[in-house]
C-alpha cells in the first residue's frame, strides 16, 4: 500500500521530471527495492484518461513495451504482470471507444435506449500480450425505431473498431468485429441467431458458438452482455448435442507431440522449424477449459477463473487445479517473452518459437503443459458424452 505523501511526491516528481531522464513514464517501479510498485499501474490509467487523442492513446499503448519488461525484471509474477497488462489494455480500448461514441453521437444524436460493446477472444479472457488484434461486438437495446438502431450501431460500431485501430489495435483478419454485422446485433437478434443454430450445427456455426463463450463487457451498460451470456449457456444446456459437437471439436485439436515426448514443428513454409505456440498448446488447452466451463455453467470468462470454479464443483481435483494453473502460467510466460522479444526485432507477432532457444527447464514444462493439454482434451470429450446421457434429450 502507497502512503499518500508517498504517492504525492511521486506524482509531482512525474511531472517535474524532464523528458531525457525517464524513456517512459510507464517504466515506474521502486528500483532501490527491486520490487513492482503499484504507481506503475495506476500512472498508465492516469495518462489514458487524461488522453484526449488517439494518438496520444497510441503513444501509450506503443510504451507497453518498456513497462512490460520492467515489471518481468522486477520478477513479478506471471499472473499479476498479466492483470496489469490486461487493465491497461482496458483502459486504452475503452477510452478510444468512448472517444467514437462521442463523435457518433454528436453527429446523429445519442440513442435511447442501452447497449454494450464488448470484447472476445484474448481479450475476453485477460490473455492480451503487448500488441493483439480486435475480437468485439455490440449489443443494444434501442428504445427508438428500427431504422435509427441500426444505424446508429452500424456508425458506431465502424467508428470504434477504426479508433481502436489508429490507437494501435490491428482489424481481425477473420473480420470478428462489431462493424461486420454478424458481430451486431440487438438483443432479440443475438438470441435468435444463436437459436438458429440449435437442432443443428456445422463445424464453421460450432466455431462461431465457442467464440461467443468469450466475452467481456468494455463499453456501455454491461447488464446487458451478462443477460445474454447467462441465457446463452442456459439454452445451450438444452441441446446436449451441440455440446457433445462442442466437446468434440475442442478435444480433437491437434497437439503435436508424440508419446516419446517429441515435439513436432512446422515443417513448410516461412515458420519452417518453429513450434506454433498459439496453435500447438495454448488454443487447444484454453478452448479446453472453456467449453468444459460451459458444461458445468460457468460464467466466469477468465481461464483462471474458470479452472478454479471447475475445482469448486468437482471437476477437477485439488492436485489438477494446481497443474492446471502452473501450465497455464508457464504458456502465458513463453507467450509474453516472445511478444516482447517480435516487437523488439519488429517482427510481426506470430507466436512461432524456437525451441532451441528454451532452456532445459522451459523445454520440460512445456512438454508438461502439452501432455497435460492432451489429459484435458480426454477428459473433456468423456465429460461431453457424459453430459448427454445425464440429460436424457
């Protein structure tokens, strides 16, 4: 805990300080005691909301870098670095958006009624590294006609994911962004699409229905992502066989290493001898954790949170949970280090490891982490079937 005196001095030797003596005002964490101080969060959510541009937004998000690696040299741990990461993402996201709903509102007007935008994905679950893409939607409940709702969510929307853009959040190559219309909707819309898809489902619909057990509320009247998302599971609960599908997709990814404990690498193209680490383990394990987490009505978006509500209701072990936790833990680790290490060389983030490159220990626990990625994935197709014979549907 921060005295005040202590945060005042701070504060005032911040703006006092000149520009050549700190590279970044982000970059704030007691040196004398080699330990994390919680200044540093806190000047990153004071400059963000004392923004008024996107570029300045832009400029803060470009200093992630430095932070980051000096919250890694103060040898916080890998979960708490995350947090911090993940609320200053936040805050960055949430203040370009507001800065869209401004200019769209004052163009047309503000709407009557509520809405939500809301993010996926990484996102979602407080996995961002330094430099992600977008995954968001909206939802809204407009108390005016139909045609001034849909255009005022369609301005909106296009505005937002374009400043989150300029403020330094590439457009989501799969195009899962608000401004893309199956991402926006109103809330009888959202819930009639995803019923549509209840009798029956294909791979791509069964994608599209995991993507949306990802969510978190940015921007707006969060009530309304919540209501969504609790009838969403509640329905989907219904049709045990569209979680056996789910179950099944999940469980059926592909993680490449072999009973003798190789591991297998690309073998073509521009990544050729590079271990995919988004692909190869952290997908599969957290999409894993996830749908069992929709099983069991889990409403929590974390895969933290999630492995732990999956232990509280007898899911996992005590002993399970704890390796969970060390193997989530340790990919988080390996996918910070490489984000940090591809914006230093400039490299676009791709999640493309050397393996050469671990050490012994690093390279044991992510054989750890894939096998035990692999005991998941058993586990949650067993669960799956299991849940459709407890339902008798």
């Amino acid at each position: 805990m921060v005295h005040t005196a202590t945060l005042n001095t701070w504060i005032l030797h911040l703006r006092a300080a000149p520009r050549k003596q700190t590279k970044s005002m982000l970059n704030l964490f007691d040196e004398s005691k080699d330990k994390y101080d919680v200044l540093s969060i806190r000047g990153v959510k004071e400059r963000v909301r004392k923004a008024d541009t996107l570029e300045e937004l832009r400029r803060i998000h470009e200093q992630f870098i430095s932070w980051i690696q000096a919250l890694q040299d103060s040898c916080l741990p890998t979960g708490e670095i995350y947090t911090h990461l993940n609320e200053a993402h936040d805050e960055i996201t949430r203040k370009a958006v507001s800065f869209a709903y401004l200019h769209i509102a004052g163009e047309i007007g503000e709407p009557e009624g509520d809405f939500c935008f809301f993010s996926m994905g990484s996102s979602a679950r407080q996995e961002q590294t330094i430099w992600t893409d977008q995954d968001n939607g909206l939802i809204y409940d407009f108390g005016m006609d139909q045609v001034k709702a849909e255009r005022f969510a369609r301005e909106f929307s296009q505005a937002a994911v374009h400043y989150l853009s300029e403020a330094g959040y590439p457009l989501c190559p799969g195009n899962v962004m608000a401004s893309n219309l199956r991402w926006r909707h109103s809330e009888s819309e959202w819930k009639t699409q995803l019923a549509s898809y209840w009798n029956e489902a294909g791979e791509h619909d069964l994608k599209y229905l995991m993507m949306l057990l990802d969510t978190r509320p940015i921007f707006g009247n969060p009530g309304l992502l919540y209501q969504l998302r609790s009838w969403y599971l509640n329905e989907l609960r219904q049709y045990p066989k569209i979680i056996v599908k789910m179950s099944s997709l999940a469980g059926s990814h592909d993680i490449p290493i072999n009973f003798a404990g190789m591991i297998f690498t690309e073998r073509w193209g521009k990544f050729a001898g590079r271990f995919d680490l988004k692909q190869g383990v952290f997908a599969p394990f957290t999409n894993t954790v996830k749908v069992l987490a929709a099983i069991s009505q889990v409403e929590e978006s974390s895969t933290r949170e999630r492995l732990i509500a999956l232990e509280e209701r007898g899911e996992l072990s005590p002993r399970q949970l704890e390796d969970c936790l060390l193997a989530y833990d340790f990919l988080l680790h390996l996918r910070l280090c490489h984000s940090v290490g591809a914006r230093e060389n400039d490299d676009k983030l791709d999640y493309h490891i050397l393996l050469n490159r671990l050490e012994s220990t690093e390279a044991t626990k992510l054989k750890d982490a894939m096998r035990l990625a692999k005991r998941l994935q058993k586990k949650l197709k067993k669960r799956g079937i299991r849940f459709e014979q407890s339902t008798g549907i």
